[in-house]
C-alpha cells in the first residue's frame, strides 16, 4: 500500500463510517493522489473523487492510501504488478489472489478497517478467499464505476473487502446509489426479507479442485455448516455456468477489455506487462459480428443457468478451488491463473451478486473460503446468511488473530424467523435500563413495547445486582405486566443466554394479544423471599421507586 502522508476526509468527521480506515485499490480515483492502475506509465493526477470515494468519505471514514493490484485489474493472482507481488497474509510464498491483492492484504493484516477493490472476473472474491476475509461483490451498478479505470466496463463491479460482513455492509449501505456519470449505474430494489429459514441452496455438481483434496474436504465442512443453519444442498448442472465463465476470455467478449484501454495500449503496449500485454492485444483480433455472436451465446447460457433458481434459493461455490505459490504462479502464469477463476468468471456476464466468506483453515495453515451467489438485487439477503455462516465458523479476523465481534442485524432485511429469535424482556434489560446493552451490542432490535396477558405476577428478586425481576404465571389474581419484545439474532441468543443467571431461566410469556414468545421466567422455589411488585405493572415502575 502506499500510505498518504494525510489521510483524506471530508470536512465533517462525523457519520456512519466515522473512525473507519480504508485504503482504495489503485484503479479507483482519489482526487490529488496518483492512479496508476498498476502502470506507472499510464498514471495520472484525477482532480475528482470516484464517486464511491467521495461518498465515503461524506460518511466519515478515512481514506490512508492506495492499494497494489494485478496490472489494469487483469488477473486473480496479485502478482502481475511492477510494483511486485503481494503475498498471501498467511504465507508469503503463496499468491495473495488478485487482482485486489493489496486491498485483500492490507485488511487481513489490519492496517485498515476496509478496502475497495473492483471485480470482473473475481478480483474482489478470490483474493478474499485466500486471506480469510469477506469479499463483497456487489449486484452490478449498485456502487456506481464512475472514477474507475474500466476492466471490462459492461461488467465491471466495484468491491468491499473487510474483516466482517457487517462492516462490509455497512460500506455498502453508504456507497450504493445511482449516478447518471456511470453509464451501467442503476437504481436497484434490493430484497428486504431474508431467505427463508429452511433454504436451499446449489451445489455444483460438477466440482474441480485441481488435485487439492484439502480444498476438496473443507468445501465439503462448509456444505454441512451450512446445512446446520437450515440449508438443504440441491446439485445443479454447473455446464452452463462453466461454459459463460470461458466467454470472457476465450471469446470475442475479450475485445472490451481492450477497448477499455484502446488509445494507451495502441500508443504505449511495450509499457504493459505479460502476460497482461497478450491479454488485451486479444481483444484486436475479433470483429463486432463475432462480439455480438458472443453476446448472444451468453444470453443463450444465462437462459439456461436461470432454470437453476426455481430449484434453489442460493448458490454456493469454493470461492477458490485451490491455492497456488508464487513459483507456480510464474512457472504456468495462464493456466494457474485461470484454476483460480473456476468459481467466479460467470457471475458478472450472468448479472449475479455474491459475497465471499471464511470459511475455514486448512491443515496447512491456509484460508478456505465459499462464495455465496444470488440474483440481482439479493445483496442483503446474501450479508444476512453470510454472516449467520462466518459467524458460526468461530474463525479470527483475516491474520489479525482477532476474535469475531458480535453479528450485527443486516438493518434493511425486516427479521423473520430465519434470521432472530423474538425474545420477551421484563427487567433491567428493558430499553434504558443497565443491561439493555447486552443486547444492543448484538445487533438485537426493539420489535415491540407491550405487556404480557393478565396472568402474571412480578417479583423483585433479593440480593442481585443489579436488581432484578422474577416473573411468574399464575391461575389467579395475576395481571398485566409491562414487557418489551426483542428480535436477537440467530448467531447472538448464544452468547446472550450464556449471560443470563439462575434462577432466571428461559420459558414461553403470553402476551396481550394472545402470541406466546420466548421470554424470562423465574424458578418457583427463587420467589419465597422475593418481594411481590405486581401492582406497580412493571420493572419500570418498581425501579423509579428505589
């Protein structure tokens, strides 16, 4: 990374994203700072922000420099740069995945909250696989391209890279947006209800690892973590999928990756690196009949990849099928390269979103990751069951060794049954009260403030601290009693229960209107001494009296 001698801010230091550091691949424009997009040659001074830059920084994060990449964002790898490679976070003779190498490994080691890279081909996901970090890869034209150099402008997709899903999410929600400047910007309706709770989910039939029968064994761990959530893995015919990846490089689609660079690379194609110099000089030889052909071909494939989706919810993929050393890499720069690219060529050309998870380490020390895929618009859908995923792996953060932080509710999907558990509060978790926070600080949110039916009775508890209620069902004299009802995350009850002490327990509360909800009830034999509070209605009450 190339660090800024100051970072860049907006004039106001406040917003969603205040306090956060991110660096931007070196493809994306940062006004005053040099992009080169991994071509010193072809560098240049922008006077303006891309517009994902700019609207960061609007939201208070900090940008600290800029990121090394596979020259014009041609490859998976992280090695086809000038400025040199960039390792693996977890082994340094390994290739970090590209082409947002240097996002991938500056948010791995820590030395940023997150990092914009772009993604054609799988430049965002792949090197997000290979250094156990989240890769978000946004539905096209969600995060507008305006001030970035194009790859294959019709696909190109600007990318996330951060520790969590959560943190991920929120870069999103402050960079999505349209831009008339973006000619493939467009304003999406995104699902708000996550997938359902029993969800089915597409397997490849057809699987490739490339001799690596560890790649193989951890894919196959990821299929029954996600079946523990409440997945059901479907087989789909990955021929179609396969066969529109090859489009992009072995058709007459490479021509726009030329096209993206056409007066530099005519005037300066010494300057360019192979084997990204063959690459682009590809895309001269065809003509606009054989690039329509090809488009029609691809629309022809993406019919018949679309009979997948009535069968299934989400797709699931190895985000990479195998690791490769920065040896190999050099010695078959082509044919590495491609292995890298199995799992992600297609989803751009097909209109796809999708989001890269960590998934597990390998027995030799190296990050595994898997790949969630939906249609378009099912950005939040995938951060909401990605995180569920990564969540319950119990891995660290990138190579920081960090533990997870508690999940965060995904804030645009309504909860549902697939995503919380309703929980039924009557003491000193109530809003505002000292223990409200344990659930706040795991994305827990207020649903509803109301009171149980009339059959209960409230006791204050002796000797707890910080005081706390005992509520009980009762056949006679009871009444209603002032509740409030949470929705705690699936990944969060956990941890939340582990903090909740006898003699409370958790049992079923009626409500006002009939429901029965999860909520705290207390042991018969912990009221003898307990104080009856039933007649002030609620905890609320009682506590104002102290």
């Amino acid at each position: 990374m190339t660090r800024l001698d100051t970072p860049l801010t907006a004039s106001a230091s406040t917003g969603p994203l205040a306090g956060l550091r991110f660096a931007a691949k070196d493809n994306i424009d940062a006004a005053g700072v040099p992009t080169t997009a991994a071509c010193p040659e072809f560098a240049y001074v922008p006077t303006e922000h891309a517009t994902v830059v700019g609207r960061l920084l609007d939201a208070g994060a900090a940008l600290v420099g800029k990121t090394n990449l596979d020259q014009f964002a041609c490859g998976l790898n992280g090695s086809r740069s000038p400025y040199g490679a960039v390792p693996n976070s977890f082994d340094a003779r390994y290739v970090s995945g590209g082409s947002s190498s240097g996002s991938a490994y500056v948010v791995a080691t820590g030395e940023c909250d997150f990092a914009l890279g772009t993604d054609t081909a799988g430049s965002g996901r792949v090197p997000a696989g290979l250094n156990n970090i989240v890769g978000l890869k946004p539905s096209k034209g969600l995060i507008p391209a305006y001030g970035v150099v194009p790859a294959a402008q019709s696909v190109d997709c600007v990318s996330i890279l951060a520790r969590t899903v959560s943190v991920a999410v929120q870069v999103l929600e402050a960079a999505l947006g349209y831009d008339p400047r973006d000619p493939y910007s467009r304003d999406l309706t995104l699902a708000t209800t996550p997938f359902p709770a029993t969800f089915r989910f597409g397997v490849p039939a057809q699987l490739e690892f490339f001799g690596d029968e560890l790649a193989r064994a951890a894919f196959d761990e990821a299929i029954v973590r996600l079946t523990k959530l409440g997945g059901a893995p479907v087989p789909v015919d990955y021929t179609p999928l396969a066969e529109a990846a090859s489009l992009l490089y072995e058709s007459a689609l490479v021509a726009e990756r030329y096209a993206a660079v056409r007066p530099y690379f005519d005037a300066h194609a010494e300057t360019v690196i192979e084997p990204v110099r063959s690459i682009l000089a590809a895309g001269k030889q065809y003509d606009a009949a054989q690039v329509y052909q090809a488009q029609h071909k691809l629309r022809a494939l993406g019919q018949q990849a679309a009979a997948m989706w009535q069968d299934i919810d989400v797709l699931c993929v190895p985000t990479a099928p195998t690791h490769c050393t920065l040896d190999a890499m050099a010695r078959e720069p082509v044919q590495r390269n491609r292995e890298l690219g199995q799992y992600t060529n297609f989803v751009n050309l097909l209109d796809y979103a999708a989001l890269s998870v960590p998934a597990s380490i390998r027995p030799d020390g190296l990050p595994f990751g898997i790949t969630l895929i939906g249609g378009a618009g099912s950005d939040w859908q995938l951060a909401d069951l990605g995180q569920r995923f990564h969540h319950d792996t119990g891995l660290t953060q990138g190579a920081t060794g960090v533990a997870l932080p508690a999940p965060r509710q995904i804030p645009a999907l309504a909860p549902s049954p697939a995503t919380h558990l309703p929980l039924v509060v009557v003491g000193a978790h109530l809003t505002g009260l000292p223990l409200n926070s344990q659930l706040t600080e795991r994305g827990a949110v207020l649903a509803q403030r109301t009171a149980t039916a009339p059959r209960y009775r409230l006791y204050a508890l002796p000797g707890t601290v910080p005081p706390k209620p005992g509520l009980q069902r009762v056949d006679a004299d009871g009444a209603a009693i002032e509740v409030e009802v949470w929705q705690v995350p699936l990944a969060a009850v956990g941890s939340f229960l582990a903090l909740v002490p006898a003699p409370l327990a958790l049992g079923s509360v009626e409500l006002a209107d009939g429901r029965w909800e999860h909520g705290f009830v207390c042991e018969g034999h912990a009221l003898a001494a307990a104080r009856d509070i039933t007649a002030l209605g609620g905890w609320r009450a009682y506590v104002a009296t102290l």
